[in-house]
C-alpha cells in the first residue's frame, strides 16, 4: 500500500477531475488520491466512481452533502488519511493550478526532514501565471501581512499546495481549527509553526485554471484579514506542547 495520498476537494469540477487524476496516478512514487467532493451537481461525483473501478485500491472518494468550506473539506481528509495510515498527506487543486509534477519535489522535502513542505510561489520571486496583476499584488502583500503580524519565515502564507508528514496532522487538534475558507491554510500553517515542526517552502509556479470557475471572493480576503488578528491573539494564550 501506498503511504503517500493526495487530497483534492472538489466542487463543479467535471472539467477537470479526470484529468488531474489521471495526472497523479501516472507519477513515480504510487500516489494514492482522496477526493472531497461537496455534491457538485455537474457530475463530477460519477466521473470520479467511474474512474475508481480502474484505480482500485488507489482512488478513493468522501461525498458530503454540500458546500461546507474548504477547511472542512480539508480536514474531513486529513482525519480520513490518519485513519488509513498514510505517512505524507499532500493538498492539491483540481484545477491544475498546482502542477501535480510538483508533488514529487514536496515529498521529497518531507523525506529529507521537512514536517511540512510548501508549494511557494514567492519563495523564489514571484512564480505566478495569468493571474490579473491586482490580484497577484494581494495576494503577495497578504501573505507579507501575515508575516509581520504571525511571526513566521513563510514567504507564502496563503498557499495550498502542500505535503503534510503524519506527525503533524496527529499533533493538531483538528476539530480546533476555526477557518473555513482560505484563512484555514494560513491557520493550519501558523499552528505548525507554533508547535514547533520544520517547514519548508519549496518553489513552484502557480497557472491559474484554464477550466471551470474559481471559487474565489472578496469574503476570502476579508476573513484573512481581520481572522489572522484573532488568531494571533487567541495563540497568545494557548500552550503548544508536543507529545513525544
């Protein structure tokens, strides 16, 4: 069996679910994947099924009952991936906006000692493609922000393309993350750098979807904004203790 699976959750992604499967399973280094899919009423749920009868044993898929936050999708996998034993859990875009290629760099940065290895467009200049201008200045400033007001060397604090090794996910208590949307990256970052664990940010460039619509709003930015405060506030008055 595979230790290594990737986590993608899924919304409306019929066009490109079976590709970026396909993508994945064809690497060096036997990635299983799990898919989070929110009950997208495209059919990207039957694309997946259909796909599972190929890659028995490898393909897996959780269905909830709706769009419930990209937080919750995420750490419903998380607590599906420690369930089944995998030792490195990796996030992953359906979109292609991650390049699966990179999986194998963030497994590797793991397998050399990392805790936490991340796909950072801005550890080596600015690594963004066809993205408006705007918005890559924002996201590039909000990540500075989180920066100055958290206290961590991530160069890219918002990024979610990342390698988890199992230590990590077994250490957070989970059902303590309070983000849902994409403050939950930056929370479940800022939580591993408080306990303690080695993070890496490894470069990649980041291509923004050529199919489907992006998920993003400007509620996303506004709970990164005003939720980094609070969550450096409440950190203030929590004690981060490993247990050996």
């Amino acid at each position: 069996m595979s230790n290594k699976v990737v986590i993608i959750p899924t919304y409306n992604e019929k066009e490109n679910i079976e590709s970026i499967i396909r993508k994945v399973m064809s690497l060096d280094g036997e990635f299983n994947v799990l898919i989070i899919e929110d009950n997208s009423p495209d059919g990207t749920a039957d694309i997946v099924k259909n796909l599972m009868k190929e890659f028995e044993n490898r393909l897996f898929i959780v269905e909830r009952k709706g769009k419930l936050g990209l937080g919750t999708a995420y750490i419903a996998g998380f607590k599906w991936a420690l369930e089944h034993n995998y030792e490195y859990i990796f996030e992953m875009d359906a979109d292609f906006s991650h390049n699966p290629d990179d999986l194998i760099k963030l497994h590797k940065a793991c397998a050399n000692g990392a805790d936490l290895a991340i796909g950072s467009r801005y550890i080596s200049g600015i690594n963004v493609v066809n993205w408006p201008m705007g918005r890559v200045i924002m996201s590039y400033y909000a990540s500075k922000y989180v920066r100055i007001v958290t206290g961590m060397k991530v160069k890219d604090a918002t990024a979610g393309f990342k390698c988890y090794t199992r230590k990590v996910l077994e250490t957070i208590d989970l059902d303590k993350i309070r983000f849902k949307g994409y403050a939950f990256q930056i929370e479940m970052k800022f939580t591993a750098f408080k306990f303690g664990f080695n993070i890496v940010e490894v470069p990649i460039i980041f291509t923004d979807r050529q199919e489907g619509a992006s998920k993003m709003s400007g509620g996303i930015f506004n709970e990164a904004v005003w939720g980094v405060i609070k969550m450096k506030l409440r950190s203030l008055f929590r004690t981060y203790k490993r247990v050996a």
